[in-house]
C-alpha cells in the first residue's frame, strides 16, 4: 500500500478499533502525521523568531498559524490512535497496549507495530 491509498484508509476508519491495519497501513499514515507535526511546528518557530526580533505581525501570524494547525493535530489524535491500536491487533497483540504511549513507553508501542504480521490477529478480524 502506497502514501495516499493508506492516508484515505485511515480516515475511512477514523474511529474503527476493531480489525487489523497492515505494517504499510500504519507507518504511511505515521508518516503522514510527523509531517503534519512538522508543518505546524514551523509557524510557530517563525512566532519565536519573530517576538525575538521585536516584529509584532511576524509573531501575530506565526502564533495564529500554530495555533491552527495545531488544532488540526487535535483532530488526528483518534485516527492516530486507531490505527494503532489495529496494526497491534495485526501483530497479535491487544489494542489496549497504546495505554503505553501515555506513561512514556510509546517506543515499545512502535517496535511492536514494527513486527511482522502475524496468524494470532486472526482473532481480531471483524466478521
């Protein structure tokens, strides 16, 4: 699966913890957010800059930027974690692991999305 057919997949199954997500699947739609991440990180670096410099539209416009996109990565975080929550189920293991994002384990969650897929998600298939 390619960068855009597993972007549309993921906000097709917006919030969908049910099923399994393949290793494409997931870590295209990955990608995807750490750019959006990015993107909203800028303006707000040029909102810095500009209160260093003392230019008050430059930090107008770089907080308002920010700040929008920033609602914009409020509106991934459910996709996001559905769809780790179904590439853990492809991997065999439960959804409820993503709980180790919020006590500072989330490397483990991305290693364990990192394994290869296995006949144990068969029990997470939507039927």
């Amino acid at each position: 699966m390619s960068f855009k057919p597993a972007t549309k997949r993921a906000f097709a199954k917006y919030a969908q913890f049910e099923g399994r997500a393949s290793r494409s699947e997931f870590w295209w739609f990955y990608l995807a957010t750490v750019l959006l991440g990015f993107v909203a990180l800028a303006p707000a670096l040029l909102g810095f800059v500009g209160v260093v410099t003392e230019s008050g539209a430059v930090a107008a416009l770089g907080f308002g930027l920010s700040g929008l996109l920033m609602l914009a990565l409020l509106g991934l975080i459910i996709p996001s974690i559905s769809s780790q929550v179904r590439r853990l189920h492809d991997v065999g293991f439960s959804g409820w692991l993503v709980l180790l994002n919020f006590v500072s384990l989330g490397t483990v969650v991305l290693v364990l999305c990192a394994l290869e897929t296995s006949p144990n998600g068969d029990q997470y298939n939507i039927r």
